[in-house]
C-alpha cells in the first residue's frame, strides 16, 4: 500500500498522515495532498465498500489491537501487539509498563490493520473503541488515540463496554439470536448475564472477589512454572492447563468455593489461599527452596483446574434454571456463549458442555483467538451498535473512560433468592 502510484498513494499517505497525528507525531501535508484527500470521501480504489465498516480499537489491558469489520461480519484487516513475553518477566501486568507498551505500539496496529484491510480512513462508517472496563492507563491510551483520529477524519464514535464486546462476539461467526446466556471468564473478569438485546443485559452472578484466570495465574507464579522447561513461554493459565495433563485431579481434595451459596456469583480467592498453603507444605516436605519446582506440581495444577471448573460449572448449571423457571430462555432452543480468556481451556469447556447436555442447551464458543482480547471483537461490537442505531457519538465532549464499569442491571439478588438447588451432575472429563 504504501508505494501506491499517483493519487491513491496520496490518499494513503495524507491518511497516514492523520494517524500520525493521532499519535503525536504529526508533520503538515501539502495542500494539494489535503484536497485529494478531501476529494477521496467519495472515492473507491479499487474495491467498492457499500456495506457500514468499522475500525475496532482495543486497549483495555496488555494487548494492543485493531481491526476494520464489515456489516457482514467480513474481518477485513487486523492487527495485534501482544505484551504477554514482557508481562511474563515482571510476573504480572504492571500498569505503567502496560501503558508505554500501547503508546508505542498502537499507531503502528492501526496502521496495519487499514493498510492490511485496504480501507481509507476515509471510507470508515465509524471508529469503535474499548472505554470500560479495565486498567485505567491502559484505556487512556486507546482513547486518547481514538479521539485525536476521530477529529481528524470527522467520522461518528462509539464508545465499547468491553465485556458487551466479548459477549457479542459470538453473533460475527454464529446466527445467535436474543435472547441467550453469556458466561465471560478471564483474568479480569468473571460473570453471567442474560443477553437480551445489544446493550440489554441481565447480570445474574459475578465474581466476588478476584477473576479465575487471575487466580491461575497467581497459583501458576507460586508454582513457579515459568521454571518449569515445558511452560516457560505460556501464560499462567495455558501453564496450570498444560501441566495438569500429567496430573492425577483427585490427588488434592480441593473443596469447591460457595458450596451453601444458591446463586450464581464466583469466589476464588479462598481457593488460591488454601493452594497457596498446600504448596508450602510440600515445600517443607519435600525440602526445597520457594521457586523452585515442586514433584506434585503436576497434580497441584490438575486439581486447581479440576475445582475450578466445577465451581464455574455449577454457577453456570443453576443460571440456565433460573432463566428457564422465569421464562427467559427458551425451553427447548436455549444458547449458553462462554467467552474471554479461559473460556480457550478446553477443560473448563468439557465442564460446561456436561451442564448443556444435562439442560438441553447448545454451548456456542467463539475460536481462541477470539476469547481473548482482539480488535475484531470491537469492531463488531461497533456494526451492532450502528445497526441499532445506539450509542454513536457525533459529538464526543466529555466522553471518558471508566477503570470499572457493571454490565447491564443487577438481578444477583433476585437469583439469589430463588435459591435454586442444582442437581449433582458427574464432572467425567
């Protein structure tokens, strides 16, 4: 693209220009590259676009990524900057780190992604971009870059709730209609929700405490499996689900969190102490030093996982009765999506696949790739709000971002006291 002859190169450059800007670094076209590109409002190269596009923009936490979607559900171009090898060094995400890592990268992503979609910024309908939730310096970032591109190019902009984004996601590769189940699970978040419509959710359950990816991550680092030859270079999580492959599950007799509580919230930090405490003690036993690897590594993780999965499976199990006792699902039709980070481990799936099959349900997954953060899921996100015609700014004074951020209205309560029993169901995995 960028050695692209006569006036469509200077369409390009003029609009890389403009994201140059956007980033800081803006040097003054000429004014005949001003009005050519001024004139390329109603230009096509090449490819005539008729469908509504959208540029996704994701910032929200450690990956930097865009994407240019179509009304069709077309993934035109994308791009993505994964931090994960530095983030791993440090032992977590360390916010400020998070924050130059997506002030130098996320120009170049932008970039990318149009230059590989072959569309002007010209010919986008909108530019869609994660304002909540997440790490504040993180979100700063892409909405700082956002703003400046969209007062550049003067296009509408539409501010993303990041876990309606992960929720919708399935509604790009699937024809799933509302109303359906979503279970979101990763290492920032944690909930059920019934999707009644594009921005109409119920929120069933949450996590009280910290998310269940974040929890395998920390029992990943007190394992010290970064040591460990086979998961050097894996996140904690992907870690703790390789390694447990060679573990015996029911090595460790690790009691379910919330077990009297009837309703659909998460706890995981009572489980991450009591491993935490187990993992000393066979550190003592076995004499070894903090850091160094443990025999029962292997089964400490399979059990971790093991727990984990049925205490997410039971939370899941008792929403679908609920939401079918009330009539909000259907009966013999009804869709449960499980999405975000550790929705990708195929374990926790297999769990939540014995719970649809016991309530006639259809589990929908989007591919990994798309569980974990991405510009697409912004992107589409962005098509389905313009085609219902909400939330699209013209006017984007005030807009800000927001570090925490619920999903829908709360009916936790509700659930709660309905006190649903779930029958016992065999987690043969």
């Amino acid at each position: 693209m960028t050695s692209l002859p006569g006036r469509q190169g200077i369409i390009y450059r003029v609009s890389m220009l403009i994201l140059n800007k956007a980033a800081g670094v803006f040097s003054k076209p000429s004014r005949r590259e001003i009005y050519e590109f001024l004139r390329s409002f109603n230009f096509r190269p090449g490819k005539v676009f008729l469908h509504k596009l959208v540029l996704g923009i994701e910032t929200s936490c450690d990956d930097t990524a865009a994407a240019v979607v179509d009304e069709t559900g077309n993934v035109l171009g994308e791009a993505i900057h994964s931090q994960t090898e530095v983030h791993l060094k440090t032992g977590g995400i360390v916010p400020p780190v998070a924050q130059q890592l997506h002030r130098e990268n996320i120009q170049r992503i932008v970039q990318e992604a149009l230059s590989t979609s072959k569309v002007s910024p010209s010919e986008l309908s909108a530019i869609a971009t994660t304002v909540k939730p997440g790490l504040a310096l993180s979100l700063g970032v892409g909405l700082s870059f956002s703003l400046q591109l969209v007062d550049q190019l003067k296009k509408p902009f539409i501010p993303i709730h990041h876990m309606e984004a992960h929720a919708l996601t399935i509604r790009l590769l699937n024809k799933v209609e509302f109303p359906f189940l979503v279970l979101l699970i990763s290492g920032g978040h944690c909930l059920l929700a019934l999707v009644r419509g594009v921005s109409d959710f119920l929120l069933l359950g949450k996590s009280l405490d910290i998310a269940p990816g974040d929890m395998l991550d920390k029992v990943a680092r007190r394992l010290s499996l970064i040591k460990h030859p086979e998961c050097s270079t894996m996140s904690g999580g992907k870690a703790i689900e390789h390694l447990a492959k060679q573990g015996n599950k029911l090595h460790f007799d690790f009691k379910p969190p919330m077990q009297r509580a009837k309703n659909c919230d998460f706890s995981f930090t009572g489980l991450q102490h009591v491993i935490d405490k187990i993992i000393t003690q066979k550190e003592k036993e076995e004499g070894i030093q903090k850091g160094q690897i443990l025999s029962s590594a292997a089964h400490i993780a399979a059990a971790v996982q093991h727990t984990t999965a049925c205490h997410i499976a039971k939370r899941t199990h008792r929403a679908i009765l609920f939401c079918k006792q009330r009539d909000l699902l259907s009966q013999s039709n009804a869709v449960l999506v499980v999405s975000g980070g550790v929705a990708s481990n195929l374990y926790i799936r297999k769990a939540l696949e014995i719970v649809t099959n016991a309530t006639q349900c259809t589990l929908l997954c989007p591919p990994p790739r798309l569980c974990t953060d991405n510009g697409i899921m912004i992107a589409w996100n962005g098509i389905e709000r313009l085609r219902a015609g909400l939330g699209i700014l013209h006017n984007t004074e005030g807009i800000r971002y927001e570090p925490k951020c619920p999903l829908g209205v709360d009916i936790s309560k509700e659930v709660g006291e309905a006190a649903i029993k779930v029958p016992r169901l065999k987690m043969k995995i």
